[in-house]
C-alpha cells in the first residue's frame, strides 16, 4: 500500500512538473539566434501557435506552447529556447504584470501578411530589410509599381519601402553615376514602366505610386521604411502637383520657385525642410544629417528610448533589444535632423553625439509608419556595388532587431498609445 502511494506520488508530480511552455529568451548572453528567434516566433503564429511577447523581459522574449515540432524548428533554425513548466510560466507572468516591472505580455494574434516594395529587376545595392527576412525565413511578397497602383496593397498588412526615390530624380544618382551604364539602364526602364502605366513622367507615376502608398497607411496599413525610402516619400507627398525635377530628370526646367510651394501638411514625418536643388548633389533635402555629422565609425552609436511597456506598449514593441546602445551606420538618409520632425512624431532612437533622429514612429489616419534612418545595419557605409552583407557573422544584430520588432508589430494586440 505504501509503495503504490509512492508511485502514486511520484506520478502526479511528474504531471505537475510537465514542459508546458517553450521561452524564447532574447537577452544578450542567452540567445545564440536572435534573428531567426522572430522567424521561429512567426511560423508559430502562422501554425495558428498562441504567442505572447514578453516585452522588456529578458530583452523581449517570446513564449509559445511546448510542442515537439517547435522544439525541432528551434533546434533546426539553431534558436536557443528554454523549456517550462506551467506553474514557472504562472510565476513569470506574475513577475511581468507586477505594477513595480516595467514589462508587459502581449499576445500575437495573427500572422501579418508581408509586402516588400522592391523593382523586378536587379539593383546595385541590397536590401536589409529583405536580407533579413529572408535570413529570418519569414516570409513575403515583393511588389513594386504596377501592384501599388493596381490596389493590391489591399492584401497586405506590412509594407516595406527601402532605397527608393519617390520624387522621380533617380536616386540623385546623376552626379556620380550619370554615365555609368546600370544608370542609363535604371532610367530607361523607368520610363518605360511610367509610360506603360499611363504618365509622361517618372516623378508623376513616382508621385502617383506614394499617394496610394499614403492611403494604405490610412487605410489601417503598417508602413516600415528605411534610407531614402523615408525623406523621399515624405518630399514626393509635400511636393504633389509640384514639378520639383530638373530637366536631365523629367525633360523640362523645374517649377519657379517650388519651394514656397511645398506643402508640408501633407508628409508624414517632416516639416519646414528645404530641397536640395543641385542635381549633382547626392541628397534630397536637409532633412538628412549625413553630410552634418563628423562622428567617426568607432563613436557611432545610437540610444534607443524606454518606454512604459504597460502604458505604451507600441514604442515598447518596436524597441525591444538585448541592448539600448545600437552601432550606427551610414545610407543615402542616415538619420533625421530632430528640428525637422513634426511634434506628432514619436523619436524613438537618437544619436548621443550630435542629437539627431535615427528611428522615429507615427500614426496617419488609422495606420502606422516608422521611419529607420540608414542603409545596412551591419554595414557603416554601405558602397555601390558592394556585396549583401553575411547575416550568418551577425546573428545577434541589435540594428537589425529593430526591424524584425517592426515585422511582428501588426501581430499584436494593440493597445492605445499614451505617449
């Protein structure tokens, strides 16, 4: 009698001490993966797995059900994960909703549907945000032009926008590159693909492309938009119906003094900037601090801001990080000049050296965007013609984290901003 007890015993407490919980830790020493944590982190959400994020523990980690094929795609995707029961999951939790922790739990809803805009044809630069994604193994579809503009943005959630020029002026490439051939044949495809679709101009289509970009945000959408992708958009949607191109880009002189033209109420992000009139020189506005800031490679750090992860979860989603001091690196926009952002816009990374805006966040109509200063988060300047960078050296890239905070962004239950 006494021996079936313990058994007995030792039965119920084998069930009491069941795995029932996978954590993904994300904090510095733990995590061997980073990167490919949020790819294991989306392929459970499309497994219809429930998520939490655990914002602000242990460098936000995630925490899904034990299942033996979670356990195998961690050990296949080389992601680091810890196994636990359900009553160190109940103590976890109650750690996190402690009103004295500054953490939150945040459940992942639904999987989002991911849109790169990107052009069909090669570029002589790479992409971070595709790079990473495709590292990540978190899946999307690339679009470009013809897809904007024939309104399949209506099938997405999450819309990435990288080295693009929404004004139609080539990149302000002309200066350097205007007798290189991947330009000439750049240009000539643009117009060919601006006629096809029914505009005399490259910046008319460009113009065209941005404002239904533009309603997709409003609409509800998740823009993410890193480099040139970020000032140019903003000057295409402050300068609608305003020829702002000079003739080697559209044909004809631009319009007389455009600039008191501009319409500020109309961008996103930026005010008051004044354009960069001289096609020679490689920058849209002054918007961009690239060529402000003196700070050499080995001082270039950006800090990003702590927010209350109960009371502004949405900051604290899109921060999360095994480290609040982030490596800087250098694009066409490397960062924002802070006086130039509009006071509705969130700041979210600034650079410690010279205050400028490296990562900034808002709301337009019933969407979001953030705007990510920069080009390659592991590459400090990133050169034309240089190959992608490896993502299997920077596995653990705090640069490269804040993306992914913004792919997994439209999954969570959102929660009203307070900041």
């Amino acid at each position: 009698m006494y021996k079936r007890f313990i058994y007995i015993l030792i039965f119920l407490l084998s069930i009491s001490a069941k795995a029932s919980f996978i954590l993904l830790p994300m904090d510095e020493t733990t995590q061997q993966n980073h990167l490919k944590a949020y790819g294991i982190t989306f392929w459970c959400l499309e497994k219809n797995h429930k998520v939490s994020w655990l914002l602000n523990y242990r460098g936000g980690s995630f925490l899904v059900p034990d299942a033996q094929e979670i356990r195998k795609e961690c050990q296949i995707r080389g992601v680091s994960f810890e196994i636990i029961s359900d009553e160190e999951e109940v103590i976890l939790l109650n750690e996190i909703s402690s009103p004295s922790q500054n953490m939150e739990s945040v459940i992942l809803e639904k999987a989002p549907k991911i849109a790169v805009y990107t052009p069909k044809g090669k570029q002589p630069w790479d992409d971070a945000v595709t790079l990473v994604l495709t590292y990540a193994e978190i899946p999307f579809t690339a679009i470009y032009d013809q897809e904007v503009l024939g309104d399949q943005l209506l099938l997405y959630d999450w819309l990435h926008l990288h080295h693009e020029d929404f004004t139609g002026q080539y990149g302000k490439f002309y200066g350097a590159y205007k007798n290189v051939p991947w330009y000439i044949e750049q240009k000539k495809e643009a117009e060919i693909l601006a006629t096809k679709l029914g505009f005399s101009k490259v910046s008319d289509e460009k113009g065209a492309v941005a404002k239904k970009i533009r309603d997709f945000v409003i609409g509800g959408g998740f823009m993410f938009a890193m480099c040139s992708a970020t000032d140019s958009f903003d000057i295409a949607l402050a300068a609608d119906g305003v020829d702002i191109c000079e003739a080697m880009f559209d044909g004809d002189v631009s319009e007389g003094n455009y600039q008191s033209k501009m319409n500020y109420s109309n961008s996103f992000a930026f005010k008051d900037f004044i354009l960069e009139r001289r096609p020679e020189q490689y920058e849209f506005s002054d918007i961009d601090m690239t060529s402000k800031r003196r700070i050499p490679m080995e001082k270039d750090y950006f800090t990003l801001m702590e927010f209350s992860a109960k009371w502004d979860p949405i900051p604290t989603m899109l921060c999360q990080n095994h480290t609040q001091l982030v490596k800087g690196f250098m694009g066409q926009t490397t960062s924002f000049d802070a006086v130039l952002v509009k006071s509705n816009v969130l700041v979210m990374g600034t650079g410690e050296l010279n205050g400028e805006a490296r990562y900034i966040h808002g709301q337009k109509g019933k969407g979001m965007f953030t705007f990510y200063g920069g080009h390659d988060p592991e590459d400090f300047q990133h050169q034309v013609g240089d190959p992608p960078t490896v993502l299997d050296l920077h596995a653990n890239s705090p640069g490269y984290r804040l993306i992914l905070n913004n792919v997994l962004f439209p999954a969570a239950k959102k929660k009203k901003l307070k900041t």
